[in-house]
C-alpha cells in the first residue's frame, strides 16, 4: 500500500525519548477529533482542522490551521481518500511530523466501492481515479469561518479539487464501522504512548475504557438498526457501505456515488427505475448536498423523505461525545423513516 503509518525512524533515542510536554495531536475529522481525545483523556485536547460546516473532502486551510498543522506532533487522520488536501499540506508543511493514517493501518477492516448498489457501480466505472486500487479486506451546514483565506506564497489546499475524493477503489468512510472506531482508538494510543512513554498507561487505561463504550454504542445502534433490516432506502451519496454492511442494511441506490459527482439524466431516470423496481421506502438527503432531485422523486413516487444525514458529523462540536453522536444521529435518522 501506498500510504503507510508513519513511524519514528530517527534513532533509537527518539523512539524512547519522552516529550518535555504532552504531544500536540492534530486531526483530520471530528470522528478522528472524537476517538484521539476520548484516548488523550484530561492530559490535552486534539485539534481538528476542518472548520464545523465544511467540506470533509475539499477543504482548504486558513494560515492559522496551517500554522497548527506545522507544529502538531502527531497528525491523526484517515489518509488521502479522504481527506486529500491534507496530503498536500502535510507534504510542504510537516513532512517529518509523525503520522497514523487510519486508513493505511493493516488492521482496519477495509470495503471497497465495487460493493455499491449496482447503479452506484456503473457510475465508479466510469471515473478517472489517481490512486491504485485497494482490496477490500474481509471485515464498513454552517458557513466556513469567516477569518479571510491568506493564500500567500503557498497552496494549503486542493480547492480545485473535482475527482471524488481520489479513492481509487477504497471506501474511505471506514469511521461508520464501530469495528474500526474500535481498532484505532488502541493505534492511538499505541502511537502517544512511543511519543509520550511517561503518559502511556493513561493512554491505554482511557483507550480500553473508550473501547467498552464503543462495544455498548454498537448494541445500542444493533438494537435500533436490526428492525430496518430488508426495508430498502435510497441516500444522497454512496458514503454508507460500512454501516450498511456492519448492520445488515438495504441501501438500493444513490443520487450520485461522490461528493464531487453531477448525475446525468441517464443515471436519475435509472435511480426512479430502481425506487420503483425495490419499492423503496425512504429517500435520505444529506447535509452539503441539494435534496432536489430526492424532492422531486418523492413526488413522484409513495417514497417518503426523511431526515438529512451527516455521515461525516461535519454539523457537530467536536470532543470526546462526538463519535457516538454522529453515529446515534444517523441511526435515529434512518429509524425514524425505516421503522416498521
């Protein structure tokens, strides 16, 4: 794999050497922000750098973020099928600064995009893609700040940004599996504790606590979701594999497969075929999306509207409660379109 966790390599001595304070965490995601800071615990607070209200996939940094960036010391994040702006930022402005990308670590559970619904498929086949392709492994708004964009002498960002998040064949939106919420937050702690040793017990101690409640979040979104499995619903965008996956869920089609994407008229006349053909009960819009079309297949159709979702939790305040937040927001969401 291309993208790889980061490790100390310098010395022996650097791999050892305890920081003089607790290290700076800056991450990518409030799901990321969420995990790090539920392992960081009373020692510090991770910064986020995705401004509330934004684009997860097409952000841009503002110099204060990019000033962050430079002196975090340790960058958590899901990796550039995600987040591919960060990439670049990382490149010019921290390329020594340790890294975990979650996405890149062997044991997250990994899903590709060839596992869409079949209309979400055709789409995929016919982008342009700059990453190679990944196998699947086994085991799924408010305005920006307004604080004024400094471009300067520098490109923190990929505004230009028009290729779906770059994903290759990879699923990025692996944070919707608790499995995986579950895995990173011991990588977390694993990666503080070779950077901070004298603190790495309360690591683990808050990543093993973190790890139960994530085990009583999963029953609890079991408990909620097990009821709508087989009831088929359409969504905004492809980005629900891996909750799909993890619950049993029926996801029969999207508007559009990413975030970057326009639908034809081909694929939305397809999209009204396949509400029809499925008896589909709910049609989901998301937040940063136009709900027209889902508006106008509503009409159109006995489908209800429900809530809008927020899969990357962009509209939530970051902190410790966030994960379960988001995932309780989306759980609730479909079970109060989906329930029987």
């Amino acid at each position: 794999m291309r993208y790889i966790i980061t490790t100390l390599l310098a010395s022996a001595a650097t791999c050892t050497m305890a920081f003089a304070k607790v290290p700076q965490v800056v991450t990518d995601l409030p799901a990321v922000q969420s995990l790090a800071a539920q392992v960081m615990g009373d020692l510090g607070t991770p910064a986020l750098l995705i401004d509330k209200g934004a684009d997860a996939h097409s952000f841009q940094l503002r110099p204060s973020q990019a000033a962050l960036l430079a002196d975090g010391d340790l960058v958590v994040w899901m990796g550039p099928d995600m987040t591919p702006w960060l990439e670049r930022a990382l490149a010019s402005l921290a390329p020594d600064t340790p890294q975990l990308a979650l996405l890149a670590a062997p044991e997250t559970h990994l899903r590709s995009f060839d596992a869409a619904p079949s209309d979400a498929h055709a789409d995929h086949a016919a982008e342009d893609h700059s990453v190679e392709e990944h196998t699947t492994q086994d085991h799924a708004a408010p305005a920006h700040d307004a604080e004024p964009h400094d471009h300067g002498d520098h490109d923190y960002g990929d505004h230009d940004h028009n290729d779906d998040h770059a994903h290759g064949g990879i699923d990025p939106h692996a944070w919707l599996d608790p499995a995986n919420a579950r895995i990173w937050l011991g990588l977390i702690a694993a990666q503080l504790a070779t950077l901070d040793p004298d603190n790495a017990a309360t690591y683990a101690r808050n990543a093993a606590l973190a790890q139960s409640g994530i085990d009583a979040l999963d029953a609890e979104l079991a408990a909620m979701l097990t009821p709508l499995q087989g009831r088929p619903f359409v969504a905004s965008h492809y980005a629900y594999g891996y909750l799909i996956d993890h619950y049993g869920l029926t996801l029969v089609g999207t508007v559009a497969l990413g975030d970057a994407s326009s639908p034809g008229a081909a694929r939305l006349a397809a999209l009204r075929d396949t509400v029809s053909q499925t008896s589909a009960l709910c049609l989901f819009p998301e937040v940063q999306h136009d709900p027209a079309f889902l508006t106008q297949l509503a009409a159109e159709t006995t489908t209800r509207i429900g809530g809008a979702l927020d899969p990357a939790g962009t509209a939530l305040d970051p902190g410790p409660a966030a994960y379960g937040t988001l995932m309780r927001q989306l759980a609730t969401t479909l079970a109060d379109c989906l329930a029987p």
